[in-house]
C-alpha cells in the first residue's frame, strides 16, 4: 500500500468536497467528514492515514479559541455574517486561524458549547457524521452532541428587516458549518499539506 498517494487521494477528495459545499452543496459536508476520519481517527481495530505515515506529530491549524472552561454558550467554527441572501450563520474560513496544535488536541478539542453540559469536540462532530448521519453509515439515532448541533435554533436565532418588517430566522445546519471549517484549517496546516508536496517547506 502506498500511503503517500493514499494521502494525496484523501486530499484531493477534501478538496472536490470544500469546493462543492461551496458551491452551494452544503450536505457535502458529511464527506468532508469521512476524509477527516480517514486521516485522523485513530482506535485499536482502525488505523488512521496519519498513522501510517508516522506523521501524527505534525501541527494543525485551529481557528477557535483555547480555553472553554467554564463557559456557558460558544458558536465555535462559524459566525454570522451578510452574504447576498441576507444574515446567514458561515464557516470563519479566510478570517484568522489562531494557532497549531498536535493532530490529538485538535482532535479533541472544543469547538462548541450549545449549553453548559454538552460541550462538542471536532471528534464528536466528525464520528457522528460519518459513522451515524449517512457519511459512510446511518444510524437511527445520532449522538446527542451532534443532534443538538444540527437542530434548527440551536445557535439562535437572527433577524432582518424585509420591507420594512423585521423577520427572525433560526440558525441552521450549525454542524455542516463546522465540518466546513475544519477542512478549511486542515487544508491550511503548512505540516499536512508538506506531506503531500515534500519539496515545499511547511
């Protein structure tokens, strides 16, 4: 097996997907999804692709803060923001990607709290739409992280003002926006894409 044009499959696939959801395609973010399980997901009976390539040392990019001990409420990897539509809740994407962290604390690492006792990791995020929301299996139920990630509401709600009446919509598909995010920060981590092209210095 060569792993090395394993990875480089696995990241043109990243690639196809972030520009469909793009696109307008925003479900595609479930395979988004699947590729990030397949690079980093790592148990005794799965061996992820990093693994293989003796690269889970590198450092990936993180576009969310560090520390959410004690907090209440955090949107995580997505913002509002005006688009040609009006109001909408969107990947931070070419905003600032904060820092680096080691492939296993972005792994698990916060992204969301929805309400102070259900507190999201990327890994829950990621598990969740691949392995129960249609990625590469459907479950009939979702865990409960995820689930209340993907209600409609469950960031919010926005309003806007549509002839002179001020209109409220709630926030959707907040887990289609943060699998988003996350294959934005991957293909933005100098040391991951290094390994695909190795004559470039990360």
């Amino acid at each position: 097996m060569n792993y090395f044009n394993q990875l480089k499959r696995q990241i043109s696939f990243l690639q196809r997907s972030v520009a469909s959801y793009d696109d307008g395609y925003t479900d595609e973010a479930i395979r988004i999804a699947v590729t990030i399980r397949v690079l980093i997901h790592q148990t005794k009976n799965s061996t992820s692709l990093l693994s293989h390539l003796n690269s889970t040392h590198i450092k990936l990019r993180s576009s969310t803060i560090g520390d959410l001990l004690g907090a209440d409420f955090f949107f995580g990897l997505g913002c509002l923001t005006v688009g040609s539509s009006g109001m909408m809740y969107a990947p931070l994407l070419n905003q600032e990607i904060r820092y680096t962290l080691s492939v296993q604390d972005w792994w698990d690492q916060i992204v969301y709290v929805v309400d102070p006792n259900k507190r999201i990791s990327r890994k829950i995020i990621i598990l969740t739409a691949a392995n129960q929301d249609g990625g590469a299996h459907v479950d009939s139920s979702l865990n409960s992280e995820y689930a209340e990630l993907s209600k409609s509401g469950s960031l919010g709600t926005f309003s806007k003002t549509v002839d002179g009446i001020e209109q409220y919509e709630d926030i959707e598909d907040a887990h289609f926006v943060a699998i988003r995010q996350m294959g934005h920060e991957l293909l933005n981590s100098e040391e991951l894409m290094a390994l695909v092209n190795p004559e470039q210095e990360p």
